[in-house]
C-alpha cells in the first residue's frame, strides 16, 4: 500500500485478518448461516452485526461484502481474493461500488451526502453496490434517516451492512435494526484468542525465527491472550508489537502495555468493597489503569458474586486455592452495592470517564464521614494482600 508516493506497512490485524468465513474463528452459527447463503446467492438486503470491539463484526461485514461484489465467486460463492474488488475490501481501500462509513468519524451531513450520491447510479464495475456502515451506534438522528430512506425499499443491487457495538438506540435507530437481520458476534475467549494468535504465528512462519524464546510461542501468546481485553484485533496488536518490539518476556510485556496484575485488581476492588478511602481507590475513580481492565473488574465481581451464591462445595478440592480471593472479596462489607453499581456501568454502550467517575465517586461517599473528600495528599498508601499469586488477567 503507497501514501503519497510511500510505500505503507499495513498492520497485521489488516493483512492477517480472516479472508474466508471459513478462517473466522469462534461464530459457527453465523458461518453456517453463511455458508449457505453464499452457495444459494440468496442474500440479505440489510445486516447488522452487534458485538464488543475486536468480536470480529467488520471482519464479517468484509466478508459479506467481497461475496456481494466479486465477479469470480467459486462453487460455494465464496469470493475469489484475488480481483481488484476483494483486494480493495481487504486492504480498506475499497472502491466505487464498496462505500465503507465510519459513523465515529463522519458528521451527519456528510454520511447523508455520501449515501445519496453513492445508491444514485447502480454498480459499475461490480456485481452489486454495498455499503458498510462501521460503528452504527454513533449515527446520529439525521444520518439514521438518511438510511432509513434507502432501506425501506433496497433498489435492485444494493446491500447495507451495519456493525455497532450495541443495540442502536432511539425509536429510529430501532426502526433502522429492525429492517435488518441481526446477528450478536460471540465474545472471544482467552482459548478463542490464544488459538487464533497460534495460528496466525504459524501461517507468518515467525515460529522459524530461533531469535525468539521458544516459551514465547506458548507462555507468551497465552498471557497475550489473556490480557486481550476478549478481542481478537486487540490480541494481534499485541502480538504485532511483541514481535516486532522484541519483547518477550511477562515482566516487558506488562511494563510494555501497563497491564494490571489478577491480583492487583483484586486488592483494588477488596479496598473498593470496603469503601476505604486509599491511593488504591483513588485511583479507580480516576480511571488510571482500571477503566482499561473493566472487563477484567467485571470478572473478578462474577467470580466473587458466584461463590457468594453458591458457596465452594461444588469446586473441586484441589481448584479452590484459585477462588480464595473471590471468597475474600464476596465478604467486603459493602459487596452487593459495589457489584450493582459496576453492572449499571457495564450497560453503557460507551463508558466515559465522566460516568465512571461519578458513579464510582458516589458510591464511596455514602460511606465516608460528612465532608470527608479522598484528596490525594491524604490518601494511604497500603494495599492489602489477596494470597497466592496469579498474574493473569482472566481465566
């Protein structure tokens, strides 16, 4: 790829990104669904791919795309790679007949010029016209309508594919989904992500290179994996940095990526359900590092609100070494509050650090002294242990 006359390195998370829904990893229902669409060529007018960042849902809108404007379709009506139309979804250059819209980025006036003059002629190289709208659920009201229009009736040739993170909110934005059909991307596991991370290391033949520690290729990708906040772009960007950067070890990869520690969180959050007024804490509210690890927060509450309910009786002897923190903190006096107000923040399609703040501010305050404020020079400097040792974020 050149920009202005220089050659570009595209970033493996493009060049390595599935090609085929037979590479797409850990949505089987979605592949089959699509597995026989592509071999009928009987295809949705409107689609819609909700799931967190890094699930796979543009992965899957370039994919749909390639099939819907390829010329070269093989028996199966996979699309060939190989035309100039699939090189150009693949490499995100696309093409006048794949218009690609980053709702994130475009202002609605734009989205609205774009979409009138791109479904104004029909294909002119290739077999349909598509768009892809990426990031639906930041469209605006105005930009909304401006799909709506075309929606209603799809010309003869045309296909929209839509990816958001959520379910798109506001009674037009319903009225858009609900022309689509509708799929919800499965989030990526650690085992999810390690395999794929694993496959994408052989399929580069970096294994080959004896410059790289062999635990690496275990041990590493499966802190890597571990750390990649449950998504696959997330994981390959990692690894692309690893490798690259020449870092290998746990200790440079968490300096390299400023990961927090299973057992850092766990102190944090022990303090938290305590409503004590500490560095820790204060930190929390501010988002340093935390709000990065919401997800791993999250789990580690599902883990202690698990035990809580059901007790350790059913967790085999020699594993409940792994749940004592979870039962230390499922017994913080102010447990059930923390864990709700946690779970109200886990709704927010978008968490801003003004939401995370407040909600997290409050939560303390109701626990501290009439005009008793964590200022920073009065805060502690303690953090508690939680027991044996887990540098994983998530297992």
């Amino acid at each position: 790829m050149t920009e202005n006359g220089i050659e570009m390195k595209s970033d493996w998370f493009i060049t390595d990104a599935p090609k085929q829904l037979s590479d797409v990893k850990s949505q089987d229902t979605i592949i089959k669904y699509y597995t026989k669409k592509f071999a009928s060529g009987s295809m949705d007018k409107n689609t819609i791919f909700l799931g967190q960042f890094g699930s796979g849902k543009t992965v899957m809108a370039k994919i749909i795309a390639k099939s819907l404007v390829c010329k070269d379709l093989d028996a199966g009506g996979n699309p060939c790679d190989k035309c100039a139309a699939c090189q150009a979804i693949n490499n995100e250059t696309y093409n006048r007949d794949c218009l690609y819209i980053d709702a994130e980025k475009m202002s609605a006036q734009d989205v609205r010029d774009e979409v009138e003059k791109f479904t104004a002629t029909r294909a002119i190289r290739d077999r349909n016209k598509v768009i892809i709208c990426d990031e639906a659920q930041a469209l605006s009201k105005e930009a909304v309508e401006a799909f709506l229009t075309v929606t209603q009736n799809p010309k003869p040739g045309f296909y929209f594919i839509f990816t958001a993170m959520s379910k798109l909110q506001g009674p037009k934005a319903g009225a858009l989904q609900s022309r689509c059909k509708v799929w919800k991307m499965k989030t990526p596991q650690v085992d999810d992500t390690y395999m794929y991370l694993a496959s994408i290391a052989q399929k580069k033949n970096l294994i080959a290179d004896t410059s790289v520690p062999k635990e690496f290729w275990t041990d590493g990708l499966k802190f890597i994996a571990q750390n990649s906040e449950y998504s696959f772009r997330k994981g390959i960007q990692m690894l692309e940095q690893c490798y690259e950067g020449r870092i290998f070890t746990q200790k440079e990869m968490e300096e390299t990526f400023g990961l927090v520690s299973y057992d850092d969180a766990v102190a944090a959050l022990i303090q938290f359900g305590n409503k004590e007024i500490t560095r820790t804490t204060w930190n929390i509210v501010n988002g340093e590092d935390y709000i990065d690890k919401f997800n791993l927060l999250i789990k580690i509450i599902g883990d202690a609100q698990a035990v809580k309910t059901f007790g350790t009786e059913f967790i085999e002897e020699g594993d409940k070494w792994k749940w004592d923190q979870a039962v230390q903190l499922s017994k913080t006096k102010y447990f059930a509050e923390m864990r709700d107000v946690f779970m109200e923040l886990g709704k927010q399609a978008w968490l801003k650090n003004g939401t995370w703040r407040s909600s997290l501010a409050l939560y303390l305050e109701s626990g501290t002294k009439v005009g008793e404020t964590p200022k920073p020079e009065h805060l502690q400097e303690t953090v508690p242990t939680t027991g044996r040792r887990r540098r994983v974020a998530a297992e």
